[in-house]
C-alpha cells in the first residue's frame, strides 16, 4: 500500500511540475484528488484493510495528499504570477511616447481677413465697435436719417424679426451708439455681420462688412483718401494705385466709390481683372 501511495504521489507531482497554465493544473488535481481520483479511491478502499492497519494506512494517506496539495499550492502560485507577469508585459504603456497630435483648425478666411483689416486701422489710430445683430428699426434706420419714406430703406430689404426689431442691414447702426455714448473726436470702424434678405450668386443673406466713422475738427475728405490709400497698400502692395469716383448713394453726400489698380498688371490691363 505504502508503495502504491508512493507511486500515486510520485506521477502526480510529475503531473503537476510539467502543466503548462492552470487550466491543465486544475484537471490533475481531480484525477488524483476529485471525487473520482486515484487518492480518493484509495480511501474508498479503506474497508478492505484490516482494522489494525488502518491508522496507519489513514497517515500514509494524508500525508500523500499533504504532499501533493503542497506541490500543487505551489505550482498554482508560480503560473498565477507568470500569468499576471505576462499581463502587465501586455498591457504596459510606454508613458514617456509622443502624444498623437490632434489636428489644428484654421481661422475661416473672413476672420483672417477681418483680423489684418482691423490691424492696419488700429495701426491708424481706430478704436474698434462692434455692434449688436439684432438692432432696433430706430437705430437701423431712422437715427441714420432714413425714416420710413426715404429711398434708401427700398435698397435693403430686411429681415423684421418684430416691428420693433430687426437683423442689422449695415453696421452703421454702431455710429449712433459711440455717438450717443462719446463726445468728439470718434474715430472708430465698426467690423461685423449684416443681413440681407437677398440671395442669388452674387448676394448673401449674411455677409460681414466694416465701417468707418471720424468725427473731430478739421477732417476732410482727403484725410478719407489718405486713410483708403494707406489701407489698399497695406492689402493689395505698395505699387497698388487707388482713386474715388463720384457716386450716388441716398445715404452719404458726398458719395464716392473706390477703385483699385490691378495687382497683376499694373493696371495695363490683363485677363485678371479686364
Ligand atoms: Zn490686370
């Protein structure tokens, strides 16, 4: 019996040392000390070994058991550590690694143009306005002179959103705001959204627009020349020519429009611009 025992002891161990993960491990373990293993049918057998020899066989027995539990304690504990060992191998992250750069937007083109517009004016000496988008009708129209009657109302046509109120038609509105709020000299341009209910190929019913307003003693209209000179250089380059040609507009007296030579030729004339 003892030999037996010994031979039990022997392949189990033998069994237990070359499993590979615990998943083997566990299955050893129950053909030796399940329900249906070998140990466990040993202490079945106990009934056939005489009486005298039983405490003995008894000792024999458990100390065979202690032994392979043992081993088995053991083993388990060496492959949950390399288990855990290979874990961490696999999902260990190397902190010190260059972050993925997230891309980087642009400013839209009307904010870029906006920003070098309002640049070259400060650097004049402006102060910047900006106004609110929703105006009232009195600040829109009739405190720039234009009451319900004059002509200049039939070239915007405007989003009411009351009657009271309204989507700006021009940013001129501002002027009557710094006016209300400060005395002379104002010198300020006004950058902003306006609306429009208009729309074709070549009008939006929201585009952005920006304004000038100088108020002070012994300004003329070749100090707005000089100004408009200044900015299309500082836009289009210095060798870019710039002229007023009278216009009419129901709202400004003297009205005058700009005209810019051409960037590309010169102005000799070229494709570009006709
Ligand atoms: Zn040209």
């Amino acid at each position: 019996m003892k030999e037996k025992l010994q031979k039990i002891k022997e392949r189990a161990i033998a069994e237990i040392e070359a499993s590979e993960g615990l998943e083997k491990l566990g299955e050893v373990r129950n053909t030796i000390l399940g329900k249906k293993g070998e140990l466990t049918a040993v202490l079945k057998g106990m009934k056939d070994v005489p009486a005298e020899d039983r405490p003995k066989v008894g000792q024999w027995v458990n100390e065979t058991r202690e032994a392979i539990e043992s081993v088995l304690a053991q083993c388990t504990r060496k492959l949950e550590e390399e288990a855990m060992r290979l874990r961490y191998e696999s999902e260990k992250i190397d902190v010190t690694m260059p972050a993925e750069q997230p891309a980087k937007g642009n400013l839209h083109p009307i904010t870029q143009v906006r920003n070098q517009l309002t640049d070259i004016f400060a650097s004049m000496g402006f102060e910047i306005y900006e106004g609110t988008e929703i105006e009232t009708d009195y600040y829109n129209f009739t405190a720039l002179n234009t009451p319900q009657d004059h002509p200049a109302r039939d070239m915007q046509d405007t989003f009411y959103l009351s009657p009271e109120f309204l989507l700006r038609t021009q940013t001129s509105a501002g002027q009557i705001h710094v006016m209300e709020a400060k005395k002379p000299p104002i010198k300020i341009i006004s950058p902003g959204k306006v609306f429009r209910s208009d729309d074709d190929a070549t009008h939006s019913p929201m585009f952005t627009q920006m304004e000038g307003l100088v108020v002070d003693k012994g300004i003329t209209l070749c100090d707005l020349k000089g100004m408009l000179d200044e900015f299309v250089k500082k836009i289009f380059g210095k060798s870019v020519t710039m002229r007023l040609r009278p216009s009419y507009f129901p709202f400004t007296e003297p009205s005058v429009e700009v005209d810019v030579s051409c960037f590309q030729c010169g102005g000799k004339g070229c494709k570009l611009f006709k």
